[in-house]
C-alpha cells in the first residue's frame, strides 16, 4: 500500500465518516479562525516568559471542527515530514487528543518544536484549501500540532513509538540539531543503535543555542529529547567529530553509517569598515552567548554587552530572535535595519507582528556601510545608505540599490549582525574524499542524502547552506529512509 492508499483507507475508518457528516461543510466555513492567546507586550519584555500561551482546549477542538477532512489534502504535500494532518486534527475535534499526538510521533520526532517554531503559513498552511480554493485564512495546522504535543505532555502520558527489535548495526549521528534528532529518531523505530555526538554541552543544536526561550523554551526542547533517549538512542556532548574523534574513529568503533548534521555555525559579515570593533558581533555569538552560555544573568562568566541603542542587521527571523533579545536585556532602542523594504523581509509574520508590538523600530532601506568607534575602540556610530528597490533579483525580490548622496549617521553602542551563515567547515575538512561544494555544503543526492563515500549520508544546514527547522528535519527522515533501504538490500 502506498502512502496515497494509506491515507485514504484512513479517511474511510468509521469514526471519520461519522465525523464528516455531523457538520455542514457550510458550518465549518463559518467558524473563523482562531486567535493565539499572547502575553501583552509590556509584560513580556520584561521577562524571558514564551510569548505564545497556545490554545485551550475548547478554542483547539473548535478550530480542528474548521478542517473539511479534503479527500486530497494538500496540506500533508506541503509538510517536509509528511505529517497526517487530517488525521491528527480530526481526532482533536473527536477529543481524542492523545491519539491526535501519537498520529503527529509518527512521522515528527519534535512536534511540540514544530508546532512553535515551523513557517506553517508558507508550508502546510499554504497549500490548505481555505487559502487555495475559499480565500479565507487557513486551518491553524501550526497551533493544533503545538496544541497535541503540549498536552500529551502535560497529561504526563507522554507516548513512546513502536521500536522494531535490535538488528544490531550502529549508526552514528554528527549533531544534535532537528536534522540529527529527526533521523535519529526514525533510525531508532528500525532497530538501529543510535548515537549522537554533540560537539557542545547541551542536546538540541540551533533549537538551543540559536533560538531564544521567549519562542521556544528548552524544557520543550528537553522533553523531545527525552522521548528519543527512552526509544534508546544515545547522546555523547563535548564530542566534536573531527577533533575529539575522526570519521577512521567511528569506523573503529563499529559504525556502519554516519549521518553528518553539523549545521551552519560560521557566521558571515559584510566587510565593512568598523566590523571589528568592540560592541559589532554576529547573531551566532550573541545568541548563543544569551541562550547557552546565559551570558545576561548578573554572575555569568562570559557578560554579553547590553547595549541602550542596539541594531541588529538583516530581515531574518534570527535577525528578530536577536533584536527582541536585545529588547529584553534593557535596550532603550533596538533597531531593525534591513536593506529591503518589510514586504521582502524574510521572516514570519508573527515574528514581525510580535516585534513591533514590543517596540521595536524598523529601519527599512537602509544598509550599514560603517561603524564608527570611539578612543576606546568602541563601537560609537553607524552610517547607513538609503536604499530604493530595482528589479527583481534571482529569488523573484527587488533588489536593493543605493539611493546616491542619501548617508545618514545613528548613535549607537551595539550592533548584532544577521546577514546569513555558512556550514560548519569541521566536517568537510576533515574527510578525504568527501565532494564539497564552492560555498563549504556537503554535496549529496537530493533524494537519499548519501554523499559520495558509501557510508556518509548528510542533511540540514550542512547541505542547504541555512534553512529551517522542518526542512532540516525532512532532510533527516529522507536520509533514514535511504539509510535503512540500503542496509535493507544487503
């Protein structure tokens, strides 16, 4: 049976077709959209609290009544781990919420990351038939997934996959983040014996160094984590492959195939003069510093800058992590500036949404092309170009372009830039033979993730460059699945 055969032999079970027919396909159009309860905005900056309160029950089982139940549901096509939608929404609305969680285990190893921190409005949510066919705003799939998962795990009934019995090969995984957990996780159903190494001290990745706890809270994060270490995979910290042990080690240790997930930890700068100044850092390093190293409580070894006037350079969502960060450690200014204008920014419009109710300014068209110090060798000053929009460039945006003579100059004491990364380049320098692209990114087979050495399969950042959270995670269960199949064969 396909999986187009299995979802349709699901729709038919009984309890859909019962549950189809108790409304009018009329009667669920109606039933607007539900609304994400928030904490108020002059409350929140104030604290490290997540922004996002999730629904309850009574508004989850009436926004899951909205699903139509599509014999084509198109919303499973825009998923990276094709998640059963239908049916994980149709058992919240049937109050079958614990089933509703075990249906979103099946393929995601970390619902309750995704349902926080997942583009849904440009994936699942996109391809839903109330935007494709009824223009009205989509089925909330995001908030209904954080919705299963979130009480799964405080119903304390937290469900464990069915695990098939030990084949007894071991897989090693290089990098906690969601491509690694992911993989991992569906490695682990298969009877694999499954390690992961964590060059750093904590598990999880960018879902703990690179994304703050107002959005996502570690001990969501921990409790994903959790569930993977009780189907029996394991987790080696302080251990960076290429380092602390080579590919040859793993080879030694008995490993028989390797998944590389080392993200995309190198940050880039502009080349700009003033770059090096006290106060000028990437988003890796503020991030990281605040979330993991705790780097804002008063006894911290490692005290980040806690500027008054900061900006924060990009349109990204890391870019939004920083500057409402700043916002938090008492900025009295924190300034977005991006050099297109807010229609080409590309971060979710939540993430916009949220930073301007907490007072974040918006400095659009416009690029940094110095900073300026003071005697201390601190930075002082930015100079920003005005910029306009031309044509479109390769990725269908307007590309900016300097307006001549329009220079202005801003006080400032802090700047956090957030103009992109690069891959990891651990990995790739430290594996003969392994075919690496001109921008650092392990080349693969876009279908099986497998490299060119027989055992190396890779995903996430490391091979896209920088991407998200989910499509990190596809990466991670296309490869699973390419693994076992080939493992399978012999």
């Amino acid at each position: 049976m396909d999986y187009k055969e299995y979802l349709a032999s699901e729709r038919k079970q009984e309890w859909r077709e019962e549950l189809r027919k108790s409304k009018k396909s009329k009667e669920r159009t109606d039933i607007p959209r539900v609304h994400m309860n928030e904490l108020p905005p002059a409350y929140r900056i104030t604290n490290n609290e997540e922004v996002n309160q999730g629904l309850n029950i009574e508004q989850a089982q009436t926004e899951a009544a909205r699903c139509l139940d599509c014999p084509d549901p198109l919303c499973i096509t825009g998923c990276p781990v094709q998640i059963n939608i239908p049916k994980f929404i149709k058992n919240i609305e049937r109050g079958e919420i614990l089933e509703a969680a075990r249906t979103l285990k099946e393929t995601s190893a970390l619902p309750a990351v995704c349902g926080r921190v997942c583009p849904q409005e440009k994936q699942c949510e996109s391809k839903c038939f109330y935007i494709q066919k009824l223009k009205k705003p989509a089925v909330a799939i995001g908030y209904l997934e954080r919705f299963a998962a979130d009480f799964e795990r405080e119903s304390g009934r937290i469900s464990v996959p069915v695990i098939k019995e030990s084949n007894g090969i071991k897989i090693a995984v290089v990098g906690s983040g969601p491509a690694g957990l992911s993989f991992a996780g569906d490695m682990a159903k298969n009877g694999y014996s499954v390690t992961v190494f964590e060059a750093l001290h904590e598990i999880g990745g960018v879902l703990k160094y690179g994304i703050p706890e107002f959005r996502l809270p570690n001990s969501i994060v921990d409790v994903e984590i959790d569930n993977l270490k009780k189907m029996g995979v394991e987790f080696i910290t302080d251990c960076i492959i290429g380092k602390t042990l080579s590919y040859e080690d793993l080879h030694e240790m008995g490993f028989k195939g390797i998944f590389v997930a080392s993200g995309a930890g190198l940050p880039r700068f502009m080349g700009i003069p003033g770059e090096n100044l006290i106060g000028v850092m990437s988003s890796n390093e503020y991030l990281t510093r605040v979330n993991l190293m705790h780097a804002a409580s008063e006894d911290s070894d490692t005290p980040v800058i806690k500027g008054k006037h900061v900006a924060i350079i990009g349109g990204g969502n890391t870019a939004m992590d920083s500057v409402r960060t700043a916002r938090r450690l008492g900025a009295e200014r924190a300034m977005l500036v991006y050099r297109r204008s807010e229609e080409e920014m590309p971060a979710r419009l939540e993430e916009i949404k949220h930073a301007k109710e907490e007072g974040i300014e918006f400095l659009t068209l416009h690029n940094p092309i110095e900073y300026i110090g003071d005697e201390r060798g601190r930075v002082k000053q930015m100079k920003l170009q005005k910029m306009e929009l031309g044509e479109p460039d390769a990725s269908g945006r307007r590309s900016p372009v300097a307006i001549p003579g329009a220079i202005e100059t801003i006080d400032i004491d802090e700047v956090v830039v957030s103009v992109g990364v690069s891959p990891n380049p651990l990995i790739p320098n430290s594996i003969q033979g392994l075919q690496v692209s001109k921008w650092g990114t392990i080349i693969v087979n876009q279908e099986t993730m497998k490299s060119d050495l027989p055992d190396l399969y890779a995903g996430g950042d490391i091979v896209r460059g920088g991407a998200t959270v989910i499509l990190a995670m596809g990466d991670g269960r296309r490869a699973a699945a390419a693994m076992h199949a080939s493992f399978s064969q012999k």
